[in-house]
C-alpha cells in the first residue's frame, strides 16, 4: 500500500472570509486569517502585512490581478503574478496565467500555469516577481498536443 510523505505544508487552517460565487468585487483586497473564493476578484489580492494568511480559490473561483499571500490553495483561475510567501498547492483545475513565486509546490497533474515558475530559497523573502536575485526559474507554456 502507498503512503503518501508528511510534509510541512499549509501554516494557517482558519477561513475567517468567503467571496461567494454569486459575489463579484472590483478593487484590490487585503485580509488575514483566511479568505476563500468561490466568486470573482478584479483587483490585486494580499494578505495584510505582518500577517499569514491563506487564499483558497476554489474550481468557481476567479481573480484578475495580483496575488500576495502567505499560504495559497489554488484550484480556479488567476490571470496575474503570484507571490506565495510560505507553500503554494495547485490543484487540477488551477489556471494561472503569469508569473509565480514561491518557497514550497505542490503542483498536481492537470494544473496548468502559463508563466514562468521562481522557486526562493529558505532565507530569502518572496517578494513580487520582477525582482533580480538569485534564484532558481523555470518557464512553463501551455502546449496542446494531441495524441491519435
């Protein structure tokens, strides 16, 4: 029987705010704790500073614009830059369009990132992508082959 490996994974369990899926926001967002979102955000989203924080977009979930969070759990689209403080799960049906930084990956079969991929070593902070440092990246396109 297979046993999948304990690993340090998502520091922050609390979802203290939910975005429905009936709910569309236009504006950037701050929160702490938790933040879940089933609907659409149009606007920058981050944790408040000092704060770890965990995003949680769900398959309904949608955000157009930037993303500064301490912990993220993705599995809807985000068409922007990522930057994910501590551990970054994507899911099978995340969708990211733009570049992604991050400390720890969980990437599951069937996630699709268009972006390039910039893993930060332990004793670096992530900051936004852009930046210059040294640091280990990876460029991902979306290709669509078919096999018959």
């Amino acid at each position: 029987m297979l046993r999948r490996k304990k690993t340090q994974s998502i520091e922050v369990t609390k979802l203290s705010s939910l975005v429905a899926d009936n709910v569309e926001i236009t504006g950037d967002l701050a929160f702490s704790d938790g933040l879940r979102v089933d609907g659409s955000v149009r606007g920058n989203l981050s944790n408040k500073a000092g704060e770890k924080g965990l995003l949680v977009l769900s398959e309904r979930g949608r955000i157009e614009g930037n993303v500064q969070v301490h912990d993220a759990v993705i599995n809807g689209v985000i068409v922007g830059d990522v930057s994910v403080e501590h551990f970054l799960e994507l899911q099978p049906k995340a969708r990211i369009t733009g570049d992604i930084r991050y400390r720890r990956l969980q990437m599951d079969c069937g996630a699709s990132v268009s972006g390039t991929l910039t893993c930060e070593s332990e004793g670096e902070a992530v900051t936004k992508a852009g930046s210059k440092s040294d640091e280990k990246v990876v460029e991902l396109t979306n290709t669509n082959t078919s096999h018959g």
